[in-house]
C-alpha cells in the first residue's frame, strides 16, 4: 500500500505560504481604505496559524519512535 507521506520539501512549501499569509492578515486586516476584497482576503488568511499547527504536530508525529519512551522524546526535544 502506497501511503501518502508529508515531505520536507512539501512541509517547507506550506510553511512558506503559512508565512505569506500571515504577512498578507498583518498588513491588510484594519485596513478598509484598500477595498473589501483585500480585507476580506486579509481576515480569511488568518488560517495560517492553522497551517502551522498541523505542520508542528505533523512534524512531531512523524519524528517520534515508537520504541522510544515518551518521556525520553520530550527530553530530546525540549533541550
């Protein structure tokens, strides 16, 4: 079975959106002079932090071993 797996290259691709669309909400959200359409956009693109949630919790399932102790992975990832 083929599984459809999450590259680094598709991660660092989604994250460069992510940061665009953060850029975009930051810019445009308060401000109404530019047209409805470009606030509109700029509120919608608050789904960036969305983007990065999963790509984090994504990323953090996919480095964890199962024959390691929980407690050993958050050892490692903290320090």
């Amino acid at each position: 079975m083929n599984k459809l797996k999450l590259t680094l290259n598709d991660s660092i691709a989604a994250k460069g959106l992510a940061l665009l669309l953060l850029l975009w909400h930051h810019l445009f959200y308060t401000h109404a002079e530019y047209g409805k359409l470009i606030q509109w956009t700029a509120m919608k693109s608050s789904v960036c932090v969305s983007i990065f949630v999963i790509l984090s919790g994504y990323g953090l399932a996919a480095t964890f071993k199962p024959e390691e102790s929980l407690a050993n992975f958050y050892k490692k990832k903290t320090t």
